[in-house]
C-alpha cells in the first residue's frame, strides 16, 4: 500500500524583548516565581495593555526572514476560555488579521515549506506539578510576547519536520529576537499529522500531539503517530480527530482528548488596543538592517573564501561565531587557517568552559596574533595549541609569553645550516640510504635536527637546507 504522509506545524516563539508584550515586567526567565507580575499582566480591573514596539519589531523580523508579507494594518482579538494560567480569562491573540501572511522556509533539498501566517500573541502563565499533587502557578510567564509560526501541510516526513524546525530556531536565533530554547520553554511545538492511501484517496483522522519540547521528541512523536496511522489504514480505520500528548517513557503517543467539536473560544475584538498602523517606512527599515542570514552567509564564505562545505555551514549557522571569524580574518587574512582554529582548537576550549564566544576572555586581537604566529612560523602548531589553552583564560599576549619562555622558532640560517651539517656528519649511514630510495632516512635526519634545536627549528627551513646539501653530496 503506497501512502502519503501529511504534516503541519504549529510553533510558539517567545520573543526575548527586556519586558512583557503589554506591561513593563521583566521577560525573564528562572525569576523567583510570580515576582515578575503587575496588576496588568494579572489581569487586574481597571488595567489597560500597552502594547510592546520592540515586540512588534521583533516579530516583523521574523516574519522578513521567512519570506512574509507583513500587514500594514491589523487588529488584536480577545481568544475567551477559562484556565488557571489565564487569569483575565482570555488571551490576547491575532484571530483573522495575522501581522504577516505566506512565506516559507527552504530544506536542503530545496523543496519550500509554505508558511499559512504568522501572528502576535501573549504568552500564559506556567502550571508546575507537585509531589503532593498541587498545581502551583507561576504568573512570571503571563504576558510574554509570542509569536505563532503556523505552516502549511506541506511537511512529508518527520525527519523534515525536524530540519525545519531545526532551520526556523537556527533563524531567529541569528536574528537576536528568540534564544528557542526549548528545555526552557521559549518555544513549543504542536504537530498535526495524518497519512493518505494513494490507492483509494482515504485519509486517517489528523491527529494533534501537543506541546514537543525537543527536537528529538518532535522526530520520535512522528515517527510512532506515522507508524500508527500507517497500521490504522492497513486495518480500514481512518480514527478520529483527536489530541495526544508525547510520553517519553514509554516511547508513544497517548490520546487526551477528543476533537468531535470545534472549540468555541468567542473570539472577539481586543476593545483596549486600537488598530495597529504601521508605516511603510517603519517595516522597511527593519528590513534593510536585517542580517545577513545563514543560507546567505554560508554560500557567500564558500564562494568568497573559499572554505569547505562543511566548514562553511558550521561558521554560518552560529551568529557569535561567524562574527568572531570576520573580525578575527580581518587581522589575519587567511580564512581558512582562521576557520581551522576556530572549528578546532577553540570551539574545544568553548565547549569545555561551556560559554558561547562572545563570553570568552581571549580578545580578538590576541586571538589572531597568535595564528598569525603560526602562520609565520615564529611558533610551530604543537606551541601554538600550547598558548591557546593558557590565553583563552588569561588573554595575555602571546607572542609576548613566546618570547619569554624562549618558545619562538629558530629561523637563524646560518646557525640551521650549522645543525644540518653537524647531523649529516654524524649521520653517513642516512644519507646513503637516502641515495638508495629510503625516504624514511630524510625524516630521521629532520628529528635529529630537532631534537639538537629543542624542538625550536623552524621545520621548513631544516627541509630546504638537508635537500640542497644532500643533493650534492
């Protein structure tokens, strides 16, 4: 039986502005609970929402990046239902006016992911579970501007819902305006999912799995409800249009809920916040400051720098680090010994300390002294991995420490070219077996070349100086 998967997805963003979507408290995160709340964000009588410029910007940059038409003109809506973590007793939404319209994200195999809208929102409060089976609210997360990244159907795979949410946090991360990190609840993904059998068009009841907070249970949950709607339609049964959440326990998705009816939320027109008006020149300016965005940023260091692929990608996908490349280039002017210490030596110091590069101690400036040490052969490699360990935390100098520990090659030609005769005089033996096709020999003598110069020689120059003796002999 041939089958068609069919996915959609539903995605919140919360947007990281220093205060909520409409009032001043702090959008923070690990606050001590309900300290970040005020009489609006609480729902107070009397109380009127302010709406959050930065939050609008912020959305709209989203909304550039994935290819959007932002609305000028739009409305906010009251969404009406009761719940703990909703203390006003609606939400404060985008019904039928979303900020932004169409778009799509783009996968590696170039198919596009057609985006349905885009639209603002407030967060709601956080519910914790105790061990006493209480349910305690935290009002801190009442009121944090949101934004939902709704797609079309378009998905075919579970492995392509995972690269596109994937490619959508890599996004907004760049963008400055989400850290989407979902441990922590900064965005949340809903999957919609049914199959089709091509054989006679029938197609399975969608099914929801609601609120995936990693990207390995977004893959699992589709994977198992794939499985699952592909046995339901192998037995004659299409289900019914329900509700499940992820266990991550047993592996499975486990059904909550029904969805015979459609949720009567009573939508109506948020009467505190007038229409939003936006001008031409206002959507445009966000646009012309956008950054430069990672698919753009990784084929421009192929073609201009000419780095690998695979390096290119790596660079391009982290902000801090692709502007820790440029700068440090800048001074160094060799891109690809610059990605190599990066990707490498550095990025095992930063996982290590566990910080991201725009919180390391090491400057710049130190950085790209010491490759171009490096690169000059003042130092060797083994010196310069040496150095890095130490500077990263300390940010000396390097060629400074070099000198003072006596640690800068020796490049003097004529003391080399004493060395190299004293080793081929004590060496005859080499240099026959040299004459006689065994390369191993010219390694020996280099060793031996080292090891009378500590190790401190510069590699190159004893090479050049053992060739052109050795040829004459």
């Amino acid at each position: 039986m041939k089958t068609r998967t069919i996915i959609g997805l539903e995605i919140h963003v919360e947007l990281s502005t220093k205060t909520k979507m409409f009032c001043s408290c702090k959008n923070e995160f690990g606050a001590i609970p309900n300290t970040n709340t005020c009489p609006t964000c609480l729902g107070h009588p009397g109380t009127l929402p302010r709406i959050n410029k930065e939050a609008v910007r912020y959305a709209i940059m989203a909304g550039l990046a994935f290819n959007c038409d932002i609305k000028t003109e739009m409305k906010m809506d009251r969404k009406k239902y009761f719940y703990p973590d909703l203390v006003k007793g609606y939400q404060i939404t985008q019904q039928d006016e979303p900020y932004a319209v169409g778009g799509y994200i783009k996968l590696k195999n170039g198919d596009k992911i057609r985006l349905n809208h885009i639209h603002m929102e407030e967060d709601t409060a956080k519910s914790n579970h105790d061990e006493n089976n209480r349910t305690l609210m935290d009002y801190n997360r009442a009121g944090l501007p949101l934004i939902e990244i709704v797609s079309e159907p378009d998905l075919k795979s579970a492995k392509e819902a995972r690269e596109f949410v994937e490619k959508l946090a890599q996004t907004l991360r760049f963008l400055d305006v989400s850290d989407c990190v979902m441990a922590e609840g900064s965005m949340r993904c809903d999957v919609n999912i049914n199959l089709e059998n091509l054989e006679n068009g029938k197609r399975t009841a969608i099914s929801e799995i609601k609120n995936l907070n990693s990207m390995k249970a977004i893959e699992d949950a589709l994977n198992f409800e794939t499985n699952r709607h592909k046995k339901m339609l192998e037995d004659g049964n299409l289900g019914i249009k329900e509700t499940r959440r992820w266990d991550d326990l047993s592996q499975s998705t486990i059904s909550m809920r029904t969805k015979e009816t459609t949720n009567d939320y009573r939508f109506s027109i948020e009467g505190d916040i007038p229409r939003i008006k936006l001008e031409k020149s206002f959507i445009e300016d966000i646009k012309n400051n956008l950054p430069e965005l990672p698919e753009k940023k990784e084929q421009r260091y192929i073609e201009e720098y000419i780095l690998s692929s695979y390096d290119a990608n790596l660079l391009s996908n982290d902000r801090k680090l692709s502007e820790l490349f440029e700068s440090t280039n800048e001074i160094v002017d060799n891109p690809k010994e610059v990605s190599n210490w990066i990707l490498t030596e550095l990025s095992r110091r930063l996982n290590e300390f566990e910080i991201e590069s725009d919180q390391m101690n090491l400057s710049v400036k130190n950085f790209a002294k010491l490759i171009n040490l490096v690169i000059s052969n003042k130092i060797n490699n083994n010196v310069g991995k040496k150095l890095l360990r130490e500077i990263f935390e300390s940010n000396d100098d390097p060629e400074k420490l070099a000198k003072e520990r006596n640690l800068l090659q020796i490049s003097d030609e004529n003391f080399l070219e004493d060395i190299v005769n004293e080793v081929l005089r004590e060496n005859p033996q080499s240099i026959e077996d040299i004459k006689n096709g065994k390369d191993r020999a010219f390694g020996f003598l280099v060793g031996q070349a080292m090891k009378k110069t500590k190790g401190k020689a510069n590699p190159q120059q004893v090479n050049a100086l053992l060739k052109d003796k050795i040829a004459k002999f």
